[in-house]
C-alpha cells in the first residue's frame, strides 16, 4: 500500500482579508486536494486574467493549478447559483474544473428565501447578504414541524423532484410570514433548477471520499475561510459568520479524521482590517472609523473607493488625526470589498488578539502579508511602526481578548511604537536584503506569538514574496 498523505490547514488569523487565497494559490503546487471546509459564497478572492476581472467565492483557491484536486466539504453551504457562474467563467478562460471539483452531498444548499432573510436580519452584523447565516441556521432547525428546513446537495440529487418543492414551500412561508416582496417565485426556482443541473455532476456521493484519498497518499491543504476572529463561538460574537472558521473546524467541515493532521499555518496582515460591524481595538480612528466604512440602508458604500481615490495619501499619512492614516492605509494597500468595494476600516497590528489567535489555534507556521506597506509609518508623525502589546479594560490591565463584545468595544488599547523603515521593500527577494527594523519586527512577532515567521509578502504580485530562513 502506498504511504499515507497528511492534512495540513491554512487559516486567516485576525478579522479576515489576510490574503489566505494567494498564499494557497502558491502553496498549492505541493498539495494534491485543496479543500474547503466553512462558510460559502461570503469569501471573494479575485482573478485578474486577459478575459477579465472574476471574483471566486466557493471554489477552492487551488483552481489555478490544473493539477490540483477541489472539495468543498460538508462544513460549507453552496449558492447554486453563483457556483454555477463560476464553474462557467473559469470555464471560459480554460481552468475547467471538470474531474477536479468535488462537491460533498452533505453540505446544504442556501436557498432563495436565506438570502431574503439574510439581507432583512443582517444589518446589525453587517453581513455580507449572501444568506449564509439564514442557511446554518436552517441546518441546525432540521425541520419547522413537518416541513424540512435544511436541503442538502446530495438530497437534491437524489429526488430532485421533493427537495425543490421543499425550497419553493420555505420561500413562500417566508415571503408570507415576513410580508417579502421577491422577484417571481416561478422564475426564481426555474433558475435554481438550471443552476442545479451544472452543479449535479460534481457532487460527491461518498461522505468517506476524502478518507479513502488521504489513505492513499492524497496530501491535502484546509482553506480557512473567514479568519479565527469571526468564528460563530471563539470569534467577536455577535459580530462574526456564522460558521466554525478555527482550525479544529476543518477535520469536521472538511471530511476527514483528525489523525492526519501535520501542521497549521495562519496568515496575518501586517497592519489589520476588518469588514462589517464589531469591536476593533486596534482601529485607526475607532468608532468614526466604523460608521464611515458602513454602508447606506441601500446596501451602497457611503464611501466609495473611486471617493477615496482622489485623496492626497501623503497628506494623510502626516495627519494629526488618526482617522486619516486609517485612509490613507487604506489606500495604500486596496482594502475595499472585491464585490462591493466596502472600504474595510484599517487598525494597527494587535498582539494581544494574535497571541489568542495563535494559541487557539495551535498555529506552527506564520507568513505574514503586506509587509511592503509598514513602511508608510515612517513618514506619519508618530514616527514608529505602532503595535498593540496589551489591553486596558475598565483601567484595569488584561492580557487576553474579552468574551462580551461589549467588553471588547470598551477596551482600550496599549499601543507601543517599533523602529521604523524607510525602504522600499517591494522588489526584495531575499531575507538578508530586508531592512533590520522590519528583520526585528519579525521577531518581535515570532516572540509574542510563539511561531516561526516563514514567509512574507512585500507586494500585490504573485512573486513578491520572501521565504524566510
Ligand atoms: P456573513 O458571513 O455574510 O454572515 O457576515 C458576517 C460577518 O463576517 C460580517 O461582518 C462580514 O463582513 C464578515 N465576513 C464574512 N465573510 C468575510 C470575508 O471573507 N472577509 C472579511 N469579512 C467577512
């Protein structure tokens, strides 16, 4: 028998928008399976190709690499619909994902009247409207009575006959109960079923699929998706997705068992960022940060990225006011929502939620992304590279990130300032080329997260990176 393959995971470790997708596209070549194994069409990761500009958003990161098995597990929940556009747009720039792409028949469907409800019930959180948490919600209800509230990939293909009258009744009970109006129920299903037809052939009967690759020799790599922050338990509830995003999650979303786990890597960014509402100590500019970076009750940016565009980022980066180094970052490193361009509001590196992140974890591996952008703080009037090394809560110190939410809005941060750099380092391809305030940065994070820093990112291109000693 061939030796056995192993599972190693790669999570976001902060608020998410860490970058995971590109450091998996570069890892993928040393993998046979990437698998998914949370969440859904809430992720966006961007193609840029000579076709045009696609956003994936249930596909595995892997896709580029025609050699790279896909799965998304049973932990996911699949939008028919956009899956359906997807496979065809990577389709018609020759990254067909046919005899690639499995699709576990156990992950359930989000249906029409999640996303109604999504967009009516999620303002508060500030969710991304894709239905996500209308459709774990509807997993854990099982049924409403006699009526069954979860549908699942392989039930569908079993009869889809049933199972679509089941997604027609829950959309009508819900336009009723709620007094929704939606676009007509008939052409709504009709799309579902077309949509449904292309996805069909992917789905993957076998719950032991996985197991029995892995037991061949399969090395398989977990695509976090959404970052540890914003797990539905561990993460700032009740601002968070509604799935588990840590990686104890991806043996369990991901369809295989525990004993090939090897090792789990997290990915940072530099600075951070967050989308939606929710405690942020490290945030540029705090609670105006927030509510600026909110959208209209029409869904729209309230600040747009083309707004921001022309700002003079040098101007902001002198500023006295906080708020606008936030802008100015924000700028810098194109934070803004790949589908939506929400602007994403901007916050320090926090050492205290890393430290919780990495242990939480049992995180091995970090790389570190945007690292080219710490630069810009030479040039604030601070001076310094500013990190988070601690918590003020109630004027008392704490060393650890608040269950209440509320609590972790009233923290107050410690923010200390490290040596800062003044070189580009965008065009560095090797450690001993790095300016020694940043080599010192490096460690500063190796030493209060207890992992090993091996890799980091100094620009947006797929080459700018450097793989440390
Ligand atoms: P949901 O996952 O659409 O229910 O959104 C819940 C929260 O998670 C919101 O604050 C979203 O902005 C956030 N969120 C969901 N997916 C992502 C992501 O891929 N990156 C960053 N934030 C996300």
């Amino acid at each position: 028998m061939k030796q056995k393959g192993y599972a190693d995971i790669l999570l976001g470790l902060q608020f998410g928008d860490e970058g995971k997708a590109r450091v998996i596209d570069r890892l993928a070549p040393q993998y046979d399976v990437i698998a998914r194994f949370n969440g859904g069409s809430n992720v966006g990761h961007t193609i840029k190709t000579n076709k045009g500009i696609f956003v994936i958003k249930q596909i595995p990161s892997g896709v580029f690499h025609k050699k790279t098995k896909l799965y998304i597990g049973s932990g996911c929940v699949v939008d028919l619909e956009k899956l359906a556009t997807e496979i065809d747009q990577l389709a018609s720039v020759n990254l067909s994902v046919k005899k690639r792409l499995k699709i576990s028949g156990q992950a359930s469907i989000i249906q029409p009247h999640h996303v109604l409800l999504d967009e009516m019930w999620g303002k508060g959180v500030g969710t991304t409207k894709n239905g996500i948490g209308p459709s774990y919600a509807d997993r854990a209800m099982r049924m409403y009575g006699v009526h069954l509230a979860n549908v699942r990939l392989g039930d569908l293909r079993d009869d889809p006959k049933q199972f679509e009258s089941c997604v027609l009744y829950n959309l009508e009970m819900t336009k009723k109960r709620y007094k929704l109006t939606s676009e007509d129920t008939e052409k709504i299903m009709q799309r579902l079923k077309k949509a449904f037809e292309k996805v069909a052939p992917f789905i993957e009967d076998d719950p032991l699929y996985l197991e029995k690759k892995v037991e061949k020799g399969a090395r398989v790599l977990f695509e976090g998706a959404q970052s540890a922050m914003l797990d539905i338990v561990k993460g700032s509830v009740p601002y968070v997705t509604s799935s588990h995003t840590i990686a104890a999650a991806a043996y369990v979303g991901g369809d295989l068992s525990i004993k090939y786990h090897r090792k789990t890597m997290g990915v940072l960014k530099a600075f951070m960022s967050r989308v939606g509402y929710g405690p942020f100590p490290s945030e540029f500019g705090g609670e105006e940060s927030e509510e600026y970076c909110m959208e209209t009750a029409e869904g729209k940016p309230v600040h747009s990225k083309e707004a921001e565009s022309t700002y003079d980022v040098d101007e902001l980066l002198t500023s006295a006011d906080h708020f606008y180094i936030g802008i100015a970052l924000r700028r810098l490193a194109d934070e803004y929502g790949p589908g939506t361009k929400r602007p994403r509001r901007i916050g320090r590196l926090d050492l205290v939620q890393l430290r919780y992140a990495t242990r939480m974890n049992g995180v091995d591996e970090l790389i570190i992304t945007k690292c080219n952008i710490l630069a810009s703080f030479s040039k604030t009037r601070f001076g310094g590279i500013p990190i988070v090394d601690g918590y003020k809560l109630d004027g008392k110190t704490i060393d650890y990130v608040p269950v209440s939410s509320e609590a972790f809005y009233r923290v107050k941060p410690i923010i200390s300032y490290e040596k800062p750099f003044t070189e580009d380092i965008s065009h560095m391809k090797q450690y001993n080329q790095l300016p020694s305030a940043l080599k010192k940065h490096i460690k500063l994070i190796e030493k209060a997260s207890c992992c090993k820093v091996i890799a980091i990112d100094v620009g947006p291109n797929p080459d700018q990176h450097i793989t440390l000693p």
